[in-house]
C-alpha cells in the first residue's frame, strides 16, 4: 500500500518541487538533485508517514531546507524559468509575444532580487497557486508572515518596475 501512496500522492508533487527548487537555486541540475533527494528521503521514512499531517507541505519544506543549505556551500548562478515554463498563447502577434517576453524576463530577475522568504511565498502563491496555510505549513510561519512577506514582495516588485519604466530601461 505505500508503494500506490508514494505513486499517487508524493511522486506528482516533483514539478512543483522542482518549480520551487529552481527558484531558490537557479541550476537545473541541482534542482533535480534536490528533489531527487527529496523523494529518496519520503521513500526512506515511508514508514512514518501516518504522522505527517500535510506531505505537501513537508517534501516542500524539506526541499526548501535542502536548497537554502546548498546555497551555502556553493555559488549559483542565475537560470529563469523561461526554459522550463511556457506561458505562450498559440494565437499572439510576434509583438506581443516579444512584450510578454520581455516582461517575464524582467519579472523573474526582479523576483530573483526579493529576499529569500519573499521570493519563496511569491513562488509558492502566486506560481504553485498554494494557499496561505499551504505555505505556512511549508515554510514553517504564520499565515499572518506569509500575507505580510507576499504583500512586501509584490510591492516590491511594483516599485522595481516603476523605476525601470521610469528610467526607460523596459519599453513597453
């Protein structure tokens, strides 16, 4: 029965952990080490999983734990999501494809330049689409810090790219 829990209910969380890795490493290979990691660590203690509450919540705190102590020992360098992460529409103009383009590229470094807890809820809100406890169990703080560092972040985030509107660097 744990082989059908781990296929059904751990192994499809993979994308999302990749997601979340490659946010906070930067490096495709790392992230699939860490997940991979992450998943050989759930199969390993499958037998305490009846006392884990929310195993979503847990493979990404543990895949979070794992990637910021990573970061410690190594220097990353910058990768976005552009390579992994399609949001084209089939239907786009060649301009517009170009605008969003521009615009995601200038989101992910902006979001790469948030502190580290900000850049992880921005990801797991607004990304993965978890809820606020979601994330609280995940990262291991209050709904109320989740909702404060989201709205820091996404001001933030505003700000950046009122100033580089400001400064003529984006062309819209």
């Amino acid at each position: 029965m744990k082989i059908e829990e781990f296929k059904n209910k751990i192994l499809p969380l993979r994308d999302k952990l990749f997601r979340l890795t490659l946010r906070i490493m930067r490096s495709t290979e790392d992230a699939e080490d860490v997940v991979q990691e992450v998943m050989l660590k759930m199969w390993d203690i499958r037998e305490d999983w009846e006392r884990i509450g929310n195993k979503e919540a847990y493979c990404c705190r543990m895949v979070r734990n794992i990637s910021l102590g990573k970061i410690g020992l190594k220097e990353y360098g910058n990768e976005t999501l552009d390579e992994h992460w399609e949001l084209r529409l089939e239907e786009e103009r060649p301009d517009e494809r170009i605008e969003k383009d521009d615009n995601l590229r200038w989101l992910h470094e902006l979001i790469g330049r948030l502190p580290e807890k900000q850049r992880t809820v921005i990801q797991l809100r607004d990304i993965e689409g978890m809820s606020y406890r979601e994330i609280a169990a995940c990262m291991a703080v209050s709904e109320e810090q989740v909702k404060v560092n989201l709205f820091r972040a996404r001001k933030e985030i505003r700000e950046m790219f009122l100033k580089i509107d400001g400064y003529g660097l984006r062309k819209n």
